[in-house]
C-alpha cells in the first residue's frame, strides 16, 4: 500500500505538475488574447508556474513520507530508491535558487525611494546566473525524473497502461511544444517589460547579437 500511494504522489508530481509548470513558463509568457506588447507583465505564465512546482513538492514530499514511514527508504538497495534521493536534493537546491533570485525591478516594482532598478530589470551577474542554473537545473530534473517514474513502474511490475499513459502525456506535450516553437516566443524579459530595445535586458541581447 506504501509503495503504491508513493507511486501515485510521484507521478503527480513529476509525470503531471512539473511538465506543466515548465511547459506554460516556456510557451506561454504571452497568452493567445493578450495584446502584447501594449498589454505587458501577463503573469498568468508566473502563478501557473508557481502553482504547478508548489503542488509537486508538496506531491513529492508526501510520496516521499509514504515510504519513510514504511521503512522502504531505508533500503536504497536499487537505483530507483538513489535517484529518487538525488532529485530531491537537487530540487531543495533549485527551490533555494528561487530564493537569491534578486530583486524585480523596473516601472511596475519601483523601491521606496523611486529608484526602478532591480536584478531582474537590469539583468545583473546575479540574475544571469540564476537564470541559467534555474532553467539548466529544472530542465535536467524533468528528464532525470521521466527515467525514474518509468523504472519504478518496471520495478513493481505495474500494468502496461500505467506506462503508455504518463508517456502519452509526454509525447502530447512534446508535439504540442513543437508546434509553438515554429512561433515568435517572447522572451520573459519582453513579456513583462516590453520589446523596446533602449531597455537594460534588451539592450545587452542585442549587443550580444552584434
């Protein structure tokens, strides 16, 4: 009974929730009726985000506290139980990157003093940094953990649809992310403060393009 509910719970967590907070970050900074850019900083992409991560680590830490409290945990004797502990660490390490983000900045989150600036608006060292272990982190957990949803099915010898289902899911996300690539994606800096280019993190893309 343990090992199903950790079953369900992770799949929850990482076969649903994470690809879908990944999946509308990515594709869906700008939605189908906005009127960007004259409409900017849609956060609908933010709090789905958010949303979807919170849902999985609570999903992840109660599939993780079914077999804890079973004594399973304590037997890693298979490579499903000690990729299962590197995800984890990994994901307190990622939830911890959210924290030393930096500051927003720009018009719409000004400091008490007036100032606009801010990590995010003036794209410093910080921000970059965060950005690219952020993505990188989140993109290589997502993979890490397809591989060890599918080897936890095999290990307890679940029924075939319950492999071909979250692997439908994928596939759908997968063809569904290759149609809206063939689209402009706006990047997260121009869906909240627009395309102009005298802007902070514009202005450095397009230095870098030169």
């Amino acid at each position: 009974m343990a090992q199903a509910w950790h079953g369900r719970f992770m799949m929850l967590a990482w076969g649903i929730c994470v690809p879908l907070g990944i999946f509308i970050a990515r594709y869906f900074k700008v939605t189908p009726r906005q009127d960007w850019p004259r409409e900017l900083d849609n956060q609908f992409w933010w709090h789905s985000h958010l949303g979807f991560q919170i849902a999985a680590t609570v999903a992840m830490v109660l599939g993780f506290a079914f077999i804890v409290a079973d004594g399973i945990a304590a037997k890693p004797e298979v490579a499903h139980g000690w990729f299962g502990r590197a995800i984890l660490t990994i994901v307190l390490l990622q939830l911890l990157s959210g924290l030393l983000r930096g500051s927003k900045g720009g018009p719409t989150d000004p400091r008490p003093d007036g100032s606009i600036y801010g990590d995010h608006y003036a794209m410093t060292p910080r921000r970059r940094v965060f950005e690219v272990f952020h993505k990188t982190v989140g993109y290589g957990l997502l993979l890490m953990s397809a591989g060890v949803i599918l080897q936890g099915l095999w290990i307890v010898n679940a029924p075939r649809w319950m492999m071909i289902v979250p692997l439908a899911f994928w596939c759908a996300l997968i063809f569904l992310a290759a149609c809206l690539s063939k689209q402009k994606r706006v990047s997260t800096y121009e869906a909240i403060w627009g395309p102009k280019c005298n802007l902070p993190g514009n202005s450095e893309t397009l230095d870098r393009l030169k």
